[in-house]
C-alpha cells in the first residue's frame, strides 16, 4: 500500500520549492491552467490545502479554492508555510484513525494524504513551469499519487469542471508525464515567449 503521508510530504516540499522560485513579477503570468494566472494558482493550491482538512479541524478557508483571488500577500512563501503546517498537523491527528473525514466523504487516512499530496504536486508543477524554473515532477513521486489520481481527477473532472480533458500521453511517457497527461496537462507545455 502506498504511504501517502510520505507523498505528502514530498509534494508539499515540492509546492513549497516551486513557490520560494517565483520571481517577483511572476504572480500574474500565464499557467496550464487557462483561466489562471500564478497567483491564481498559488491561492487555489493554498487553500485546497486548507479544504481537505476542514472536517478534521473545523476551520474553513478563507477564499473559494475555485474561485481564487489573482493577488498574493506579502509574504507568500511564509503563509503557504504556515498553511502547510497547519494541514500537516490535522492530518497527523487521523494517521491510526480507521478512516478520516474529507470533502469527498469518509476515507483512509493514506488515501486522504495521497489526495492532498495530487493537489500539491500538479499545482507545484503548474507554479514551477509557468515561471522558468527547473523544477519537473518526479516519476517516483508521480507513480505514488497516480492511484489517488485515478480516483480523484475523473470524479472531480465530471463533479465540477475543474480539470481538462485528458491530454493523449506518448507510450513511452514516464510516470510523471502520464499523470500530468491524465489530469489534463499537457506535458509539454511551455509559456509563451
């Protein structure tokens, strides 16, 4: 079985990397995300965050994951920081749990933390692409949150929009490309010069 408290660490780290590398005037550029702009991006990406654990700790966002604000705050890097802490500490209250409550019902908590660690992980990918960073998604990483992703991107694709139709991926793609593929990204995807 997959530890998805270990994804989620990784992804978060990963989130947390990709948003300490945007420049300053990257908030509002462009992100495989259409609608979105960077900013955009970074304020869904926090709050989700934040949502997955609104039934552990009874704490509400303060913003609509999607429908987020383009503006970040001052310090950026320090509130998805603290955002990060915080969704760490309630999902560690559930890990002996039998299952956690979530959004999307009742689940495993190594399930629940595999969900939370696919948002952190596109999203990251969506913030690190779209401001030149070096920055690509591990195929180890990939692999460990594709089940979550099979269960997850079709429900919410169909539910509420919210991610493109699936990108046809080469058959020689690695883990990380079939993921970003599957969730609607091309892999490729570059911003326009």
């Amino acid at each position: 079985m997959t530890d998805g408290f270990a994804l989620l660490a990784g992804a978060q780290a990963y989130l947390l990397e990709a948003v300490k590398g945007v420049p300053a005037d990257g908030w509002s550029s462009a992100t495989p995300c259409s609608e979105w702009t960077v900013g955009q991006v970074y304020n869904h990406a926090r709050l989700d965050q934040s949502a997955l654990t609104m039934q552990i700790t009874g704490v509400v966002p303060i913003g609509d994951p999607f429908v987020p604000e383009p503006a970040v705050g001052a310090d950026p890097v320090a509130e998805l920081e603290s955002v990060l802490k915080r969704a760490t500490a309630a999902w560690e209250s559930v890990r002996e749990s039998e299952v956690a409550p979530t959004p999307m019902g009742p689940m495993p908590p190594s399930a629940a933390t595999a969900v939370a660690a696919l948002d952190a992980a596109l999203h990251a990918w969506d913030i690190a692409r779209s401001t030149g960073q070096d920055l690509p998604l591990d195929d180890e990483l990939a692999a460990g949150i594709s089940e979550a992703a099979g269960h997850v991107v079709t429900f919410v694709r169909d539910s509420f929009g919210k991610f493109g139709p699936e990108v046809p991926a080469t058959g020689d793609a690695g883990a990380a490309a079939r993921l970003l593929a599957f969730s609607g990204r091309d892999p490729q995807w570059r911003p326009k010069a």
